[in-house]
C-alpha cells in the first residue's frame, strides 16, 4: 500500500535542488516563528484562549455559522453554500456566467487560497475556457511550473532562485537572473496587467466573523487586495470551519497567525471586509466538503485549524520531504501536506491519505509550534487507528510488520509467556555478536545495527535482597522542586505611558519594518510633501477627498493633480488613516465614499497623513473602533509591501507600495 | 519510607537491564523502597502507535492489572512509555467507562524516572561521578509531551568532574519513533544521520538519553557508522561514582 509512497520519499531524498532549498531555510522558518513569538510575553496563555476560542466555534458551529451568515448577507455580500467540490465549482462557475453572460473566456485574478487547491478551481475553470491566474509570487511561480504547493504559506518553499530565474527565462522571455528582487519585479509587471483587467478576483478568507460579518483576508503582497477591490466581481472562498465570535476574538488569533507563519506581528495587509464597494459584486461561497462529517468523528480538533504553517515548519518529515512528497495511496500529491496535512487530508478526503499519518514518529514538534494547541500527534494515532470519518469498507491485509505486532501484542497479554519469551531471546544472546548487522530489507538494518539483547533481562537478575544494599556516603539532601521559571514578566509599556511612548513605539516598529515616519507640525505639513513630491517630480496624485487638514486643496493650489480613481501612471497615493497602532506599526485605513482604497494600494509610493493623537496602543482597541465595521472595507497596513516566497528572502515592494511615509502631525 | 513500583519497560527489561539496576541502585540509596512486580510485560505502545489499538488492550489490561494490587507511585524509565500509560491508555478505553477509570487511576501515579526525582523527590544532586564531557539530547516524548528538560538537565548538572557540552539541535527527533523506523527507513535514516553529525560536533564520547528507544537507535547508528562515541541512559550517569 505504502510502495509508492516511500519510493516518493527516497526520491525526495535523493533531490539534490530539493535538500538545498528544504536545508537552506529550515533555520529561519523555525528562527522567525520563536522569535516573533517570544516578543510576546503572554504567548503561552493567547495560545490557550485561541484554542477555547475555536473549541467553542467548533462546538457551535451551527448556531455560529448561521450567525455569521445573516450578517454577511445583511452587508450586502452574496452567500452560497456548497456541500462538496463539484457543488463549489459549479457555484463560481454559475456566478460567472451570470456575471458576464456569453462570455466563456474570463480573465480571473486569483488570490492565495488553499480551498481552491482542495476542491481543483483553477483545472475546472479553465477547462470551462477562463484563464485563471495566480498572483501571489510563490503561487505564480508554481503555476507556471504546473505544480501543487509545496507548503501551505510559501509555496515555492522547494525551490532555489536559480531554478526561478530560468523558469521566468523560459516562460515570460526575461533574460536569465536569480537575483530575487529582478525576478520579483517581472513577476509584478506581468501581474499588474492582469489585475487591472481582471473580470473577476478570486481570493481566500482567513477568519469570518460571525457578530460583525467580516471577511478577514490577510496578505503581504498586495495582490490579495487587488483580486478583493479591483475587479468587478469578487469571489471569496472559504472552509465553514474558519470562524471567530467577534472582532476581540479576531485581535486575539491576528496576534497569533502571523507571528506563527511568517514571524511578523502582523501582515502588511489585514483586510477587513464588510461590504461591496461602488458597484461590486460580492460573493462568499462557503464549503463543507468533508468538514461536517470531520466534526462528527474523533478527528473534530483539527478544524481548529487555522493554516498558519508552523506545524510543516518544525516537522522533521517536512524537511526531509517538503509538500510535493505527501502523496495518496494513488500516488495524487495531498492538498495539504505537513503534520496538518497528514490528518486534514485523510480527514476530509478519505483514506487514500491515511498513509500519510505513518511518516511520522510522533515527537510532537508540531504540536508544541501550533499557536491553538492542536494535539496533532494525538490525532495522528487516530488515523493510523482508521478513526476517520470514512474509513474503507474492506479491510488491508496486515502488512508483515503488523503481524509480528500483533503475536507480539499477545505475547505482552500474557505474562507467563513474556516471561518464557524473554528467556529464549536471553538464551539465543549467548550466541549471537554485540551488535547484529540486519539487511536492508528490514527497514531498520538500512542505517543501523541492532543491540543484542543482553543474556540476562533485568527481570531475572533482580533480587528482593538488593532493597538491603543502601550505600552510606551518599549525601541524602532532598532539597524542594525549584519552581519553574515564570519567564520574563509581561510589560505593556504603552499601556501606562502617555503619547509620547506611543509615538516612539509606532515609530520604531514602522522603521523597523522598512516604512519611515516624518514628524511634523500642522504648519509644516503642506511644504513638506509638496517637497517631497517635487523632490521625486510627481505632479498627479492618487488621494482621498477629504484629506486631513484640507489638504487636497492644497495640493490643487500647487499645480499638483489629483485624482479619486487610480492609474497605471500615477506613482503616489495620498491617504489619511484611521488609527495607528503602535504595538505594530500599523495604519487602519477605512474605504468608503471619497476614499479609494487603491490609492494605498495600486501606486508605487504611499504617503499617509496621521494626527499625533489618532494613535491606540493594540490591535485590540483598534478593532473596537464602531468605524471600522461601518466602512464597506478596512485595511490595516503593516509596512510597505513585501514577499519571501523566493528562497525565502525577503524582497520589498511587490504588487503594493515599495514605500510608505506617515506623517505624523502634531497640534 | 515511600514504596514505589518499577515498570522497567520492554527494552530496557531485554537490551540495557544495567538501566533498571542503576534506577534500583539509586532509589534504594534514596531510601525509597522499589518493588518490581514480577507480571510485568511491555506497555503496549509498538502495537498502539501501528494504529492496532484492538490488539493493544488486552496488553494494557494487563498493565493496569498487575500494577493495581502495587501501591505507590509507578517509574519508567522512558517518557513514552510514560506516556503511553498517561494519554494512551485513557484514549484506548475513552467508551469503556469501566477500564478508563482504572486507567485513569494508574496514569495519575505513573512518573518519568527524572521527573521522580526531580518533582517528586526535590532531588538533583546525586553525589554522582562521571569524567569527562557529556552530552545530552532531549528525546521528543519526554520532552515535548511531559514536559521534562530542566529535570534531566538539573540532575546532570550536579554530576561532578562531568563537562556537559550542548549538543546541536538537542531537542531535534532522532528518527526513531518506534515502528516508523521500520515502515518509513529512509526517513529514519535521514535523520540519523543529522543526529550523528550533531553528535560529532558537539565532541562529546558519550551522549546521555532518557530514552532506550533512542539508545537503540542512536547507538545502532553510531556502531553502523563505525563511531567510536556511546550512548547511556540518565540513570547509569546517575549512578556512577
Ligand atoms: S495545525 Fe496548528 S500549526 Fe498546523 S497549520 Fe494548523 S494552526 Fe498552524
């Protein structure tokens, strides 16, 4: 049953391009996860209240997706319901055509989504005559490859720069490089086109939010947020598990996913959506497929699941194997690969991946990296137990490894016969050399002898007389157990500090995250970005009606022109924000009526004007603003725009801005 | 003076009967009381961890039965037989309200040697003696499922003459896992070798586990290699002088 599946595994080994990239960013991935979540002193405890959270959801789930439904609905966002792949497939295909009637040959704009791997969107659209175009760097690079993720967050996770600099040679005709940030840029040119002519965006969602409706979708580069706002229609996919009560609870597992995937505190760009803006099209088709019948068996806990990646990161296999080694017993490479992968996909699936839970040994690193406590070794013994939902009918011939199980088994639930047992292989010692060299054939003789067993087990060499050996010069000092450490003392330094504090948090965070901050006064505010306009010979705008302090009417008064719609040929957006939150660095930017979310988006350079007093500590308070369930959309924008998709290397400036400046104004 | 039962476990019983010894040997100087009930077989996990949870019960009913009529706290020496007892044993029998509650009564007095030693006891100087440099791996089971690694630590901490020297990657699997170094032997092998390389670069001649099914594994590897360093368990670190 396993033959295909470990012949992939050797050839896996054997890849030498495969090692390189698995080898050469193991350390970082596992680095940038510990450290973003030490930065965080009550990591431990978040971690339990995500797992009550979602315990709960899950629990629920009725009540909490119906919840949730209504209130979508109620927005003004289309829902659909669809029970398996076939029924998701059908449902986008029916949302196009009535989008677009007689048209057979849409451009999509596709977003990172692991729900369209699951249920084969783009095979099924573009046999129905669509081009469906992935626009997240790894996932185009993967798409040109004709492959499957190999990773749930960075898909192109087993491959080296070189290997992407001659596919894009061969494929969009640049001249050979591998320097990241040259590839990164023809990808974005390529890109740009189809986003600005995309007749449907189709994306992920990453969390729902039942009490606010809200679709939560968070990405570095930019392109999700263009597959979102910029076409006419927009789609979004997503599991009926990924639920969350309120926007606390959203505060709470933002914390927790970006710092788990990718180590930052919280992506470039968390999107809030709540409703169509202008005259889009919005629709959420959400999928069972599997997850109801997943609920009702032993394997429920894995729909607590939030695809952060961290399980994959620190598992061992993984790095042996990366994604594409996670085949089925018939050899399709599973949607989801990793420690989740092993029990979602046989969970949802079926068991031609139970296989999977094997390649395992079952030391737990996954578990202790998942920021919601998912037991997943536990879950991992259950399918090798065939506790999934849909277990096959007929049973597999024991394999011989399973039958010497077994006489084994029934050897240890007999005691006498262990005993006798064990007294043959004590004798049978005697003849045998230290150490046996066992044939490769037996799996374990591959890479290591084995241990002759000792001429006498313990059990005949121990005597009741032994309890009266005490040695006399041995220090009896019982000392008491030393409590554990309690580790380094939360210290909310904003939370007690004035404004100041805040503005030096948001500053240094923002920096820190490759965006700069000019601090100026009101007066001053017109002549410094008129300055730094003139400086970069920029004289159309992208921007917001009603600018903080009447700006725009500065700017027209200066010759400079401004415009609400966005362009390929303006290189600046000029915005005003909402809050900014220092613990992140972050900009809250509603959209709405005069307020084009684009043009922090679509130009290359993104100015932001922030009154010094508009700054909260947390995301926390930020996401209890009434504006931002108010707004049709919200995005909270972390730094300029960035990737790590190539060799994990992290290259600013991808589908969004290269640059963001905050001017922060005082009085 | 407390009484406590020894569950050696199957390996150590078979391949390193010096481990249950030393654990006597240093219990006993504690003036702890060992018994060692003579019914005593494996804990069940080969069979468990294969998925064969039907052919495993009637092992775990057996463990559970003998160390029902022994009084006192239960001590292994490997965290994954531990465990195997601790969470293996209530998932097994989760619909048979009867044997979960006399699992459950056995998993609450069932105790890691270190974590014996360290949490119960308040012991970490044993007056023991070891020349030389060691080195420690963590092995997964104890470590990421009990929670145990300040306990071992702690202990070899105060052998005297020892230099404990950090082993890359220490808390990194071996490839062992039981039956997964039989059904998947490339991937075992892989990261054997890792552990072996760490081994090396650390320049310890001995590497200390808390584990047999690592020594097994390990120390296969090492002679199959042609290595000269060996491996023991915590225990007979503990007990030399
Ligand atoms: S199981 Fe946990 S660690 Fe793995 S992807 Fe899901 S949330 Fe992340």
């Amino acid at each position: 049953m396993t033959l295909l599946f470990n012949q992939k595994i050797r050839q896996q080994i054997a890849d030498p391009q495969l090692q390189a990239a698995l080898d050469a960013n193991a350390d970082r991935r596992i680095a940038a996860r510990q450290n973003a979540a030490n930065a965080l002193p009550d990591w431990a405890e978040r971690r339990q209240r995500a797992h009550a959270v979602r315990m709960h959801v899950i629990d629920h789930l009725d009540e909490v997706l119906s919840l949730f439904i209504a209130k979508v609905e109620q927005n003004g966002i289309q829902v659909h319901r669809a029970k398996d792949a076939a029924e998701a497939i059908r449902l986008a295909l029916e949302i196009s055509h009535q989008a677009y009637p007689g048209r057979s040959n849409l451009l999509i704009a596709k977003g990172k989504s692991m729900v369209s791997e699951e249920i084969g969107f783009n095979p099924a659209l573009q046999s129905a005559g669509h081009r469906v175009v992935e626009t997240d760097l790894g996932e185009f690079i993967i798409q040109l490859r004709n492959e499957k993720p190999a990773h749930i967050i960075t898909p192109a996770v087993h491959l080296r720069r070189k290997q992407v600099g001659e596919l894009f040679h061969e494929k969009l005709g640049i001249p050979f490089t591998d320097d990241i940030p040259t590839l990164t840029a023809a990808a974005r040119s390529t890109l740009r086109e189809v986003f600005l002519n995309a007749d449907i965006g189709v994306s992920g969602v990453n969390f729902g939010v039942a009490q606010s409706g809200t679709l939560c979708v968070v990405t570095n580069e930019g392109n999700g947020r263009m597959c979102t706002s910029i076409p006419r229609v927009h789609i979004a996919l997503m599991g009926m598990e990924r639920l969350l009560p309120s926007l606390d609870d959203l505060a709470l597992f933002l914390s927790l996913l970006p710092r788990s995937a990718t180590g930052q505190n919280l992506s470039v760009y968390t999107q809030l959506i709540h409703q169509p803006e202008n005259s889009q099209e919005k629709h959420l088709i959400i999928l069972d497929n599997g997850r109801s019948s997943v609920r009702n068996s032993s394997l429920q806990e894995i729909l607590y699941c939030i695809r952060c990646g961290s399980c994959l990161n620190v598992c061992p296999i993984f790095r042996e194997i990366g994604g594409h080694g996670y085949i089925g017993a018939n050899g399709a490479v599973a949607p989801y690969p990793g420690p989740i992968g092993s029990v979602i996909s046989p969970g949802l699936l079926g068991s031609n991946f139970s296989q999977l839970a094997q390649a395992c040994t079952l030391c737990g690193a996954c578990k202790e990296a998942c920021p919601v406590d998912i037991d997943l070794p536990k879950l991992l013994l259950r399918v090798r137990a065939g506790k999934i939902p849909d277990p096959p009918a007929e049973k597999h011939q024991p394999s011989k490894l399973e039958y010497g199980l077994k006489i084994y088994s029934s050897i240890s639930s007999k005691p006498r016969m262990f005993k006798l047992a064990s007294r043959f292989v004590g004798l049978a010692s005697n003849i045998l050399p230290g150490y046996l060299h066992l044939p490769t054939l037996t799996g374990w003789g591959l890479s290591k002898d084995l241990a002759r067993p000792a001429a006498r087990s313990f059990r005949v060499d121990y005597r009741e007389e032994d309890s009266k050996s005490k040695d006399e010069d041995f220090p009896q000092q019982i000392s008491r157990p030393k409590k554990r450490d309690a580790g380094p003392v939360a210290q909310n330094r904003e939370e007690n500090a004035g404004k100041n504090a805040l503005i030096e948090r948001f500053d240094l965070e923002l920096i820190t995250l490759g965006g700069s901050v000019h601090r100026i006064r009101s007066q001053e505010l017109q002549s410094a970005i008129l300055r730094f306009l003139n400086d970069r010979e920029i004289q159309h705008v992208q921007s917001w009606n009603d600018l903080p302090l009447k700006f725009g009417d500065a700017l027209r008064q200066n010759d400079i022109e401004v415009s609400s719609v966005h362009s390929a040929s303006i290189r600046a957006g000029i915005t005003g924000a909402l809050v900014g939150i220092a613990e992140t660095g972050s900009l809250v930017i509603p959209g709405g009526e005069g307020r084009p979310l684009s043009a922090s988006l679509v130009p290359e350079i993104h100015l932001a004007i922030v009154d010094s007093t508009c700054l909260v500590s947390s995301l926390e308070e930020a996401l209890r603003l009434p504006e931002i369930v108010k707004a049709p959309a919200t995005v909270i924008v972390t730094g300029p725009s960035r990737t790590a998709d190539i060799e994990m290397t992290l290259t600013i400036g991808v589908h969004g801005p290269k640059e963001l400046h905050v001017f922060l104004v005082d009085g | 003076m407390p009484t406590v039962q020894l569950f050696v476990t199957c390996l150590v019983d078979t391949f390193y009967p010096e481990t249950g010894h030393a654990i006597v040997r240093i219990l006993r100087r504690l003036g702890v009381n060992v018994e060692f009930p003579q019914a005593q077989t494996c804990c069940g996990q080969p069979s468990f961890n294969a998925g064969l949870w039907k052919e495993t019960r009637p092992v775990a009913e057996n463990t559970i039965q003998v160390f029902e009529s022994a009084p006192g706290p239960v001590i292994v020496p490997s965290g994954s037989c531990a465990i195997m007892i601790k969470h293996g044993y209530p998932e097994l029998f989760s619909d048979d309200p009867e044997w979960l509650d006399r699992a459950q009564e056995l998993s609450a007095r069932t105790y890691e040697f270190t974590e014996y030693l360290v949490d119960v006891l308040g012991v970490t100087d044993l007056g023991a003696r070891w020349p030389g440099k060691i080195t420690y791996h963590a092995s997964c089971h104890p470590t990421r499922h009990l929670g145990l690694n300040r306990q071992p630590l702690a202990l070899l901490a105060n052998v005297q003459d020892a230099e404990l020297v950090t082993l890359p990657e220490y808390e990194e699997c071996c490839g062992f896992g039981g039956v997964f170094s039989i059904k998947h032997p490339e991937l075992s092998a892989e990261m054997l070798k890792r552990k072996i390389t760490n081994i090396e670069i650390s320049q310890a001649p001995t590497l200390v586990v808390t584990e047999a099914g690592c020594r097994l594994h390990i120390a296969g590897g090492l002679i199959r290699q042609k290595k000269p360093q060996r491996v023991v368990h915590i225990a007979e670190v503990l007990d030399h002088r």
